[in-house]
C-alpha cells in the first residue's frame, strides 16, 4: 500500500468510508521477504497468527524519524493508521490475513 503513492487518495477515500469499492493492495513476494527480514531481525513477531511490533521496531521507527526518512509514509500512516483495522486489512487483501 504504502509503495503506491498515487493511490493513496484512493485507499484513505476507502477507509473513511468514502468509497464502497475496494482498492487493489497485492501481497507478493516482496511483502513476504519484508516479513521474512523483519522477523529475522526481530523488529516484529508472530503472536496468535498476528504480527506484532517490538521494542526494537520502535528503536528503528525513531531511527527513520530522526533521520527524516520515509517522511511521506510515515505521515500517511498517521493519518490513516486508526482507520486501518483489522477488518479493513482483511477487506483490502481479499481475507488473506
């Protein structure tokens, strides 16, 4: 979601509720190598087929911050981030997590 830019009108309009259709948000490879990497490098767990943060993470989040990098993504996370639950995740990957 977050590598495609020019839809991320589309995908807030969605999570607002704006819109009824549901955009695309392919889970491929490359989403599985960022999972694969960052359980590797214990940034996240699993925990009851849930990924979850860690400490770690946040240790790397204030890294990205402080070093005004992926500025964009983060902002659109945090304008978007309460809306993004877990149904909705659902709904945007056709019920794969």
């Amino acid at each position: 979601m977050l590598i495609r830019k020019t839809r991320w009108d589309e995908y807030e309009r969605f999570l607002l509720g704006q819109a009824h259709d549901i955009p695309l948000v392919s889970v491929d490879t490359a989403t599985y190598k960022a999972v694969e990497f960052s359980l590797a490098k214990k940034f996240i767990t699993l925990d009851s087929g849930r990924l979850c943060a860690t400490k770690k993470s946040d240790e790397l989040y204030s890294l990205l911050t402080s070093n005004e990098i992926m500025t964009d993504e983060i902002e659109y996370l945090a304008t978007i981030g309460k809306k993004l639950t877990d149904r909705k995740v659902r709904e945007l990957t056709g019920g794969l997590l």
